[in-house]
C-alpha cells in the first residue's frame, strides 16, 4: 500500500525561534493534536508517541528525529517496531514583511493493509488532511494567544 502523505501550511503570527522551541519540546505537542495522547521524550534524539487508536485502544511508536537545523526544521520518523510506520517534518520560515513565520508540516504513514487498516487508517482523525490541518491551527490559536479556543462542552442550540 501507497503511504498516505499530507501537507499544510500556515502563518503564525510569532517569531520562528519561538514555534521552533516550542515543537521541538515534543512533549508539548498533545496540547494541540488531538488524537496524540502522549510523547516522552527519552534523550535529544529519541521519543515515545502514543496515539488514540481503534476501539479506544492505543498505537505506540518510538521515533527519531533525523533532521534538525535550528529555528528552520524538524524532521523524524517512527523506528522499526512502530504499530504504524510513520515519519514528518516541520519547517519554520520567516513570512515576507515580517509579518511572522510561515510554519508546514509534512507527513506520511503506512497503514497496515486489509480492513485492520482501514481502520487503523482513521487513527489520525477523519481525513488525514483535516486532522493535520485542524492540528495546524489549534497550534496557531495556541502560540499566538496561549490557549485553544473550543467549544466543546458548549450547547448546539435549541433542543
């Protein structure tokens, strides 16, 4: 099976060394991707990751990261053994007029094949696209006011 790769980018309105310090501590990224449960990160190269995953259960990784220029770049991939193999990036670029940093993520994953995975396929969200994009902007709401507007919780109107 053909790996599923997405892409998204978006203008954060902060500077590049901030959004770079604050990826790369990837501890801080199941604040705002949903579907991440938790990352621990075991030395400067090395990390965790445990995702939601079908029938509330969980997919587990550990992951290295194979790239990483300062304030610019990130990249990793899953090691072997990972439930779902799996690699990213995430670029930091200084947007035209000084008007913050243009921030694009980059991944790919293989699902197992069969019907395990598609299902397994849906660990990231609806559509891989959506869930990184809505990823990509809780990040944004999150960097540039310091919390996640939501309204979960909230009513839908009229019952």
């Amino acid at each position: 099976m053909k790996p599923i790769k997405v892409e998204k980018t978006l203008t954060i309105n902060k500077p590049a060394e901030e959004l770079y310090r604050f990826w790369h501590d990837f501890e801080n990224l199941p604040h705002f991707m949903k579907h991440l449960k938790a990352v621990k990160v075991y030395d400067a190269k090395r990390s965790h990751w445990v995702t939601s995953g079908p029938l509330n259960g969980t997919v587990e990784w550990d992951a290295e990261i194979i790239d990483d220029r300062e304030n610019e770049f990130i990249a990793w991939r899953s090691l072997e053994g990972a439930d779902v193999n799996n690699a990213g990036s995430i670029q930091f670029q200084p947007s035209s007029g000084k008007r913050g940093t243009v921030v694009k993520v980059a991944t790919a994953y293989n699902p197992p094949g069969g019907a395990i995975g598609d299902t397994l396929a849906k660990l990231f969200g609806e559509a891989p696209e959506q869930q990184l994009g809505d990823d990509l902007r809780r990040f944004k709401m999150l960097m540039e006011t310091g919390e996640i507007a939501t309204t979960e919780g909230q009513s839908k109107g009229r019952d």
